[in-house]
C-alpha cells in the first residue's frame, strides 16, 4: 500500500443546495458547529474608562488621526500567535479617528486601565445565570492579542464571569463553555490596500461573549441557538438593540475537516446559509486533498514554480487584466493543479479564490490579482498561456496562474499563493473567514491559537462576592426564555410573532395585557408581534402608552379589534388623548341591531351580481367594516353574514 492510499477517503457526497439538505446529509458529513454570541452591555460608560457608551460618529466626523503599525509579541510561552504574525505581513497603516466626546487616553493605551465598570459586571453575572453557569469566584482579566488594528492597543482585555451552563433548544441541550465579559473594538470605516481606518466611538463598549461547545448538529439547530441566546440576553431588558449591538461568529467543521470561524454575521437569518455552505466546502477541499495525495504522494516533494512576466509578453492590448500604473506580474506554475483550480468548492466561487482571496488580505493587492489558464474569463488569449506553459515547462496536469500587483507586494503574494496550495495537501486550513450577505465566505484571517492569551498585568483579579451574586438572581425576568416560549405556544400566538415579541422584551407587556383584560391571547400577541411591528420595527416600544390604550378600550367596552387601527395611531402620536384616537379612526357609535339590519338590505343589492357567495360576503364585510368599527367583533360580524347568506 502507497502512502497515497492511506490518505484516499471514502467517497464524498457532492454539493447539494442548502434548499434540498436534509438531517442525514448533515450527519453523513458529520457536521458540528458551535457558537460566540457577542452582546453589547447597556451602560452608560465604557468598560475600563469613564467615557460615555453608545455615543457614535460619522466615520468623517473626527477631531483627531492616530497612525499605527502593530506588531507581534511574545506569549508567556515565548511563541508567536499565527494570526500576529500574517497580520504583521501586511504591512497595514492603522488609521483611527478620534473624537474627543467618545475617546480618551486608555483607548490609545497612553492611560492604564480605570476601575472595571461594575454595572456591566452585575448585568453580566445575570446573563451567566440565566444561562445556568457556573459564576466564577474571582474575575481574572486578560489580554487577548488583536493585530488587525480593531484595537489600537494591539489587545482586547476580557475576563471569563461564568463556565459550563446550558440552553434547552427544541431537539436537545446545548452546553455553554463560558461566558466572558470584554470590551468592543472599534468599528471599520474602510479596508483598501495597506490602509485600513476605523473609529474609536464604540471601543471600550462593554459586552459580554457567550461561547457554546459543538453541539449545534444541524444549520437551522445553529440559528435556533443564537435567536435563543439572543432572546436570553434581552429579557435582562440591560443591553443594547440595533444594528452592531449583536453580533455572531459561528464554527463549523465536518469530519475529516477542522474548526473554521465565520467572523461577523450579521443577520442570524445568514447562519443556516453560511453554515451549510462552509460544511461543503470543507467537504470540497478534503476531495482536493485526496486527489492530491494520490497524484503527488509525498507533499514535500511538491515544488512549485514562478518567473516574472514583462507586461508586454502577456498581449492584453485591450486592458483585460486592468493593471495600474507600475504594476508587476509573476506567472506561477503549480503541479498537478490542473483542473483544482477551477474545482467547485461553494455556490459562485472555486479553490482559485481560496487563493486570491488570501493576496488580497495577506499580500494587499485589490481585486482583481490574478488569473489562471482554465479560468472561464482568464482575461488572456490561449496563446499567450501556451507560451507561458512553454517558459516555466508545465505539463497538462499542471496549473498556471498568472499574478499581478506593485512590485513590493509581488513577494508576499507568491509566498502566499504557494503557502495556501501547500495546506491543500493537509485538507482544511484553520482560518477565520467573512460573512458575506449571498451565504458564501471569504478568507478574513489565520485562525488566532491559545497564544494569543496572557494575563494583563494592569489589572488585579476581581473578587465576586456572593452579594454580588445574590443581587443579580433579584433581577432576573419571572420566568425563562424556554418557559416564554412554552407560554406563547399554549396561547396560539403566531410564530411569525415571537421574533419581536422576545427580542423586545414584550413579553412580560404581553402577560399583562392578557391578565388585565379580556384579550383573547392569540389576538393580543397578533397585536404585539403583527401590528406593533409593522409600525416601530425593531426601535424602542412605549409599554406604558400601548397598556394604557388596551385599558382605554376595556373601559368603555369597545369591540378589540378596534386596538389595530388604534395602536399605530397611539404610537406615532404619543401625545394624543383617547377620544382624539377615536376620531381619527373614523370611529363612530353605532347599536349592533342597527348594523345587522342591514345584512340584508345589502344582499339584495348584490343579487344582481354573477359572483360567489363567499363573494358577495367579502363585499358586505367591507360595507360594514367602518359601521363596525369599535361596535361590533368583525368574527361576529362575519359569522351574522353567512348566516343571513345561507
């Protein structure tokens, strides 16, 4: 037996479209995921400092520009962390604004440390015991190494506040391996080329990181646990909503394959997408790695080639390859990568974009930086690859691709191309990759390892007294997410409904309009879930205005399906009394008998139209809507007309 035979795997299924994938297929690839659930604190300062939280810029608004250049330390191991060090390789111009209203001296690392903020600690606590974790007995903060620039500092300091919890999900338990309190970084204005600029308005933002184990079997079971973590964190009704204010990196990996990280989704709607996505194209590259192994056999024999090419000899007189001025090219030839480059590995993309990916964030040469001969739009005429093939003596089996960018970065973008097609031959690299909104992903970064962690000697650990732990079991909701949505189930409100219901903390508003009148349940939670959220969205709800109004109508003994057209009414005009709401309405008294009375008369005045009972009785409800109004329940509305029909 060869040494390419150990290496040959059973065969793999194919792609199948995330439409048509179904549990089995998941287990066949053995599918595993696992989640961080990143959630801004509502505080009214930052974590370690005293400047105010939630006060944001425009990204051209700014008092002051800082310029940095990171570079890699030492773990107490004294070794290297990956990502430090392919971040150092870029080479990046960190360019931060700075506002003096949001941003002080400890966020450009000129001031230690403040005295850790401990209003965010006791909101953490209880999000660590509504998870069921373990609160720890002392927080011990550390440093986490960032050289992406997000934090000018080069580290983030969080420390971990609970261990080992766990979440009820509809098939099973998942467990929780930690939760940790730390600070935000800074947000992204703009990444091209060797500059990147960001804004300091959101660093120091305290937040809590909830880490799951790889329990999560499934796509969807991947984005049930993150709407229910979401939902956990918001009945504290103590942390912040909007866009950023949560946000989701998912692991994923498949037998065979290793852990991936999808940094930075968004929307948790994309998790079912992007998860199944990057199951196959692990299962995808783990096919490239077998027919690899079985073509080259030992992988350090593995050699590649590459020469620079003079612009001229490429004959692009049209302009296809869309250099700049200056601009460099290297034709690289790479063994038995024919027909690899081209390989499929997810919806729109293939293995050629693992490596161009890789030149633009590692080597900083925008797209477009390469091509290759069998590329669909390889931009070049077959004569010019035949004599690049001529140059560097390629073979049939092989592949070429042709590289391009300013001279300085040429180097980096050879050695990256080569480094990525070597750990073809090891299957999936471990590598932290972008979201993006179509369910693909792009390479962002190597995968940070443990030693990026140490311990921040600013700080002193923390005791968490059991005080401190019993205040925070005081603040918990009433009842538990799980017990929330049990509770909606039982009432027959719409699942459609509870995504607004429990990301706004409307639950307990819910309960109470249900106990103090006489709402019928499944209505009340149409009117939360349906009808307020088509008139405030995802922005803030006035409870007190939206009870008041129920209470107004139970007063004066109003038939509740007048609360739909009022609620929006009662929103946008928070100042409105209720007999104004009423006219607006189109409100008008009306005695029941007085209404019903006139079922027939209309009938009659339908008869001479050729159209369907059910016809004729939408056409009498719409006449007798607005005398209804307030008057009369339009269900008992309804069931007088048919009975006058049949």
């Amino acid at each position: 037996m060869t040494e390419s035979d150990n290496h040959r795997a059973p065969d793999r299924p194919g792609y199948v479209p995330f439409a048509k994938a179904t549990e089995s297929i998941y287990r066949e690839l053995g599918f595993k995921c696992g989640l961080e659930i990143h959630q801004q604190l509502a505080t009214q300062r930052k974590l370690f400092c005293r400047c105010p939280a939630g006060v944001y810029q425009d990204g051209d608004d700014f008092d002051a520009q800082l310029v940095r250049h990171m570079r890699p330390t030492l773990s107490e191991l004294g070794e290297y962390d990956g990502t430090a060090l392919m971040e150092f390789k870029t080479r990046k111009n960190i360019n931060y604004r700075i506002k003096g209203e949001t941003a002080c001296t400890y966020d450009i690392d000129d001031t230690p440390p403040f005295p850790l903020n401990r209003d965010a600690l006791a909101i953490a606590i209880e999000i660590a015991l509504l998870l069921k974790s373990s609160i720890v007995g002392e927080l011990h903060i550390m440093r986490k190494q960032y050289l992406d620039g997000s934090i000018p500092t080069g580290f983030q300091r969080t420390g971990i506040v609970g261990i080992e919890g766990e979440i009820p999900l509809t098939n099973h338990t998942v467990r929780i391996i930690q939760l940790s309190l730390e600070e935000d970084s800074c947000r992204e204005v703009s990444d091209v080329g060797h500059e990147r600029v960001y804004t300091t308005d959101r660093l120091g933002m305290p937040l809590v990181e909830t880490v799951t184990y790889p329990d999560l079997r499934t796509p969807d079971e991947a984005a049930e646990a993150a709407q229910y973590l979401r939902y956990l964190a918001r009945s504290t009704g103590k942390v912040n909503t909007g866009i950023g204010a949560a946000r989701q990196d998912v692991n994923v990996s498949i037998e065979g394959g290793t852990r991936v990280e999808i940094k930075g989704v968004q929307r948790i709607r994309w998790i079912p997408k992007l998860t199944h996505n990057e199951a196959f194209r692990q299962n995808a590259l783990l096919s490239i790695r077998d027919e690899l192994l079985e073509q080259v056999g030992d992988p350090d024999s593995w050699n590649p080639q590459s020469v620079d090419i003079d612009r001229n000899e490429t004959h692009d007189p049209h302009g296809a390859l869309d250099l700049s001025q200056g601009d460099q090219l290297v034709a690289m030839k790479l063994p038995h990568f024919g027909g690899i480059l081209s390989r499929f590995t997810s919806p729109g993309r293939s293995f050629a974009d693992e490596l161009s990916d890789r030149v633009k964030v590692v080597a900083c040469i925008e797209k477009p930086n390469m091509t290759f001969s069998e590329a669909l739009d390889s931009r070049l005429p077959e004569a010019c690859w035949e004599r690049l093939s001529k140059t560097l003596d390629a073979a049939t089996e092989d592949g070429l691709i042709l590289v391009w960018g300013p001279s300085a970065d040429l180097p980096t973008a050879v050695e990256t191309i080569e480094e990525r097609c070597r750990w073809a031959f090891a299957g999936v690299p471990n590598e932290t990759r972008k979201a993006m909104p179509d369910g693909t992903t792009i390479f962002e970064r190597v995968l940070p390892g443990p030693d990026r962690m140490y311990p921040d000697t600013d700080s002193v650990p923390i005791p968490i007294e059991e005080e401190t732990i019993t205040a925070a079991r005081c603040e918990l909701p009433t009842s538990t997410i799980a017990e929330q949505l049990g509770q909606l189930r039982e009432w027959s409100v719409p699942q459609d409904a509870y995504p607004f219901i429990l990301r706004n903390g409307l639950f307990t508003t819910l309960q109470d309009v249900i106990d103090r009148s006489s709402l019928d349940p499944r209505f009340a939670g149409t009117l939360i879930g349906h009808v307020l959220r088509s008139v405030r969205g995802g922005t803030s709800v006035d409870k007190e205005r939206l009870s008041w109004l129920v209470d107004q109508v139970q007063s004066r003994d109003l038939a509740h399906d007048i609360l739909k057209v009022l609620v929006p009414l009662a929103i946008e005009d928070a100042e409105a009394p209720f007999d104004t709401l009423l006219t607006k309405a189109g409100y008008q008294a009306h005695a029941e008998a007085e209404i019903v009375e006139r079922i027939d008369g209309l009938r009659r005045s339908f008869g001479d139209h050729d159209r369907s009972p059910r016809a004729c009785c939408n056409w009498i409800m719409g006449q007798l809507r607005p005398l209804a109004l307030g008057n009369l329940p339009l269900r008992s509305l309804a069931a007088r007309v048919e009975e006058v029909l049949q």
